[in-house]
C-alpha cells in the first residue's frame, strides 16, 4: 500500500491487487480497510479485490530479455504493468527444527523464556520463533494462536534478554528477571495524507454477542473475564474511522485511519494500559478544529516513538543529552529510526522539541 499510494504521488500509475474484500485484511476491520480503500481510490490508485494471484505473463524485448508483462487472476483477469511488487509477509523456516523432532507451528514454538517446547538447552529468538506457554501434560494439544511477529523490535528485546540470561548462568549470578512480555506491535501505513494505525485485537465487531450482552463473557482456563466492548465512529465521505475494542475500559487494540492525532493519543493509552474514558467521543476531538495541542500526551516520556525497535520519548530525549543531537546519532545510540525508517521526522520532532525545552526533569 505505500509503496502504490508513493508511485501515485510521484506521478505513475498504480494498481493494488488483494485476495479479499478490503486491503490489510490481517490488520483492518471493515470499515478501517474500506475508508483506507476509498481513500486510496481518491489518491488515484486502482484498488482491484476480491482478486487471487495464479501465474505471470511475460514478454520478450527486442534485448531478448523477459520482462513482466501481466499479473493473471484465478479469474482469468489479466492486470498489465511494467513493474510487480509481491508482498508475501513473514515465513519462518522450520527445516531444521522438524528434523530434530523440536514442536513447531507458525514458527519453533519456545515457552516465555524463549526455551523450546521439546528441549530445554535450545533457544529460539526473533523470527523463527513462536512464543507462547508450554502446555502442561493434562492439557489437549492443540496448537497455540500467534507467530513470529516479522518485526525487528521483538528480535533485539529477546535477544538483550537471552544474552543476560546467558552471560548470568556463566558467571553463577542470580536469575535474571523475566523477559518482559511484548506489546502487539503496532501497524502504521506510512503515507502523505493516508494515516492509518491497527494494534492488537481488532476482530470484535460492534454487535457480536459478545461485545453486546453483559451477561456472556469469555473464558480462560474455566476463569471468566469481563466482556469485549466495541465503541466505532466512521465518516467514510472524508476519510475517517475509529475502532476501540475494550474490556473493563481498557484497550484491547484499535484501528484509526485519517485521524492521526487520535491514533497517536490511542497509541499512547494502549502501550499504558489507562482507561479510556467512558465518554468515548472526547477521543475523536484531537483531530477537530478545537484541538489544543499542549492536550495531548504525544511528548510524554512513557511514548513509543519507534515502534520497531520500542524507543520511547524518554529514550530519545536521555539519548540526546548525551550529545546525540541528530536523527542519525540518535539512531546509531538507540537503534530508533534504523527499521522501516517511518519515524524518522517523529525523531525531529522530538529533538526540536527538548532542544527547546532543555533536559527533562
């Protein structure tokens, strides 16, 4: 998708080819890939759903080179182009893991100290790894939900952590802490004029069951928990929509396209787990005409700015009062902006900001 909406801006023609009803469908609801769709569509690309990939057409120049000449859809549509871009996400590479007859799934499935399920003295880190609790003996088994997060963030977290772990059984110290469990990434289309943002649990709708009736609530492990709550705010005509998904107040995950102030507060309210407050509409006036920017908590410390590799405010701001005054020096200090690279003016922004402040208390 950014890669179609930058051909757009630049003046090419763009055509975005996707299996389901609405782009993103791992990452979107409904209404968030529709209004994401249709603005897509006004910035001049052309959306084509519903559409599965089968071959590839060539021809031959007069270099007699081969060169892409059409996508084929399993509808026999033909889409033409002189360049395809595949997006084919993350796959972990298993081989390996099977052979030695380790527990794999989406990924080699490790317990929370990134141990494999089938033995103890193997670690598993990063993308290749599947995270989730060991099952006891008692329990069926069933696979786990879940995967490799195909984010580098995770990667260097466990990786930090494994070291620690390693480096403190070699000199004899203590248990180190346990790895901290990490956030739903959170998924940002990098776009002039398109902002869109999706974390966490997305899939409740407004009227299931389950989010509707007070008296039906989940289940785990036989121990009921609180309900899903699902507040949704959409203006398709100019390009905004807001999902929150909640239980007791607080966030499960959201999905926010064309209102970047509200995904920005969103985003801070989730990585804190706050409540939200119960009149939810005030959420929805950070992107009005009334905005005061001094209201929102964009600048606090505690706030993810690179999501990729979990860099805060408070991260940047420590790192620039060290004498890292640069986007760049900043990243070589905390790796902040060195992933996908989309945070890069929120990296300026937060050092103009504190440049002008002076340290933070």
């Amino acid at each position: 998708m950014e890669i179609a909406l930058a051909a757009v801006a630049a003046g090419s023609q763009a055509c975005v080819v996707y299996h389901g009803e609405i782009p993103m469908a791992r990452n979107l609801d409904r209404g968030g890939g529709s209004v994401l769709a249709q603005s897509a569509r006004r910035a001049g690309a052309t959306m084509v759903n519903h559409s599965r990939a089968e071959s590839l057409l060539f021809h031959r120049d007069d270099d007699g080179v081969d060169r892409f000449d059409a996508l084929i859809c399993a509808d026999n549509k033909q889409i033409h182009g002189d360049l395809l871009l595949l997006s084919c996400g993350v796959g972990a590479r298993t081989e390996l893991a099977q052979l030695a007859s380790l527990p794999v799934s989406t990924g080699i499935l490790v317990d929370t100290n990134l141990q494999s399920w089938g033995d103890p003295r193997i670690y598993a880190i990063g993308d290749c790894a599947h995270v989730a609790p060991a099952p006891r003996a008692s329990d069926l088994r069933t696979l786990p939900a879940g995967g490799p997060s195909g984010l580098i963030g995770p990667g260097w977290r466990q990786a930090d952590w494994l070291a620690e772990r390693v480096t403190a059984e070699v000199l004899g110290r203590g248990e180190t802490a346990e790895l901290a469990a990490s956030a739903s990434a959170a998924v940002m289309l990098k776009s002039e004029g398109i902002d869109v943002v999706s974390v966490g649990n997305t899939a409740a709708e407004p009227w299931d069951l389950l989010a509707e009736d007070p008296a039906v609530s989940h289940r785990s492990a036989g121990c009921p928990s609180a309900p899903l709550r699902v507040s949704q705010w959409s203006d398709p005509e100019h390009g905004r929509h807001v999902k929150m998904v909640t239980r007791d107040g607080i966030l499960e995950g959201f999905v926010c396209v064309g209102m970047p102030r509200t995904a920005a507060e969103l985003t801070l309210l989730f990585e804190r787990g706050s409540e939200l407050p119960a009149d939810r509409s005030i959420l929805l006036r950070y992107d009005g005409p009334d905005y005061e920017p001094s209201a929102s908590g964009a600048f606090d410390p505690t706030a993810t700015v690179c999501w990729c590799n979990g860099v805060t405010v408070g991260a940047i701001a420590d790192s620039a009062g060290s004498g890292h005054t640069s986007v760049a020096c900043i990243g070589a200090a905390t790796r902040a902006g060195t992933g996908c690279g989309g945070c890069k003016q929120r990296i300026g922004e937060v050092l103009e900001r504190f440049s002008t402040m002076g340290p933070t208390p």
